[in-house]
C-alpha cells in the first residue's frame, strides 16, 4: 500500500515563507511525475509545480513563478515545494501527486496553507 504523507502547512503571514514535504511510503515502481496541486474553496484543484524524476525539468504555475520552488530527492521518494512571498491568494489546500510511469497516480491528504493579509 503506497502512501504519500504530507507535512508544512501552516500559518502565515503575507510574505512569508512556508516549506512543503511530500514522502511516500510502501512500495513504488517508477515514477514518473513528482508535483503539487492546490485546492482553494470554491475553486478546482490546480497544478501549482512538477517536476520529471529524470532530467530536472520542472514547471510552474505562471502565479507562482519566481516564488515557488519545487525540488525532490529521488532517494527518499520525497518532494518539496518552497514558498516564498506568499500572498493571500496562495491559501489553499495543497496537495502532492506522484505520476507513474505506469499511467497510475497516488495522491496525498492534503496540508491547508492559510496566508493572512
């Protein structure tokens, strides 16, 4: 059973920094695609950062770019997103993803970021 656990959510004040982890437990075959989405209320869940397992190309929401860094070690099954210069509109729930090369994904539960005017 493969299991993604998130941890950092928070707190914050606008202009602050929050940092992101995403590590999966159990067994896991190749993966393809590291990435976070996020989930404002009312809103549909969003790509916020990808990364590819191989070849650092990474990709970013155009409302995160230059704020946002996503990074991953692929040792660990773990990836990161770095938030810096958070703004109000960048409270969501944020959630990581692993894309397989199988075609299969596996999602985490969720972590609420609150960024507080």
């Amino acid at each position: 059973q493969v299991q993604l656990v998130e941890s950092g959510g928070g707190l914050v004040q606008a202009g602050g920094s929050l940092r992101l982890s995403c590590a999966a437990s159990g067994s896991l075959n190749s993966i393809n695609t590291m990435g976070w989405y996020r989930q404002a209320p009312g809103k549909q869940r969003e790509l916020v950062a990808t990364t590819i397992t191989t070849g650092g190309i990474t990709q970013y929401a155009d409302s995160v770019k230059g704020r946002f860094t996503i990074s991953r070690d692929n040792a660990k099954n773990t990836v990161y997103l770095q938030m810096n210069s958070l703004k109000p509109e960048d409270s969501a729930v944020y959630y990581c993803r692993f894309r397989m090369v199988a075609g299969n994904s596996y999602w985490g539960q969720g972590t609420q970021v609150t960024v507080s005017s």
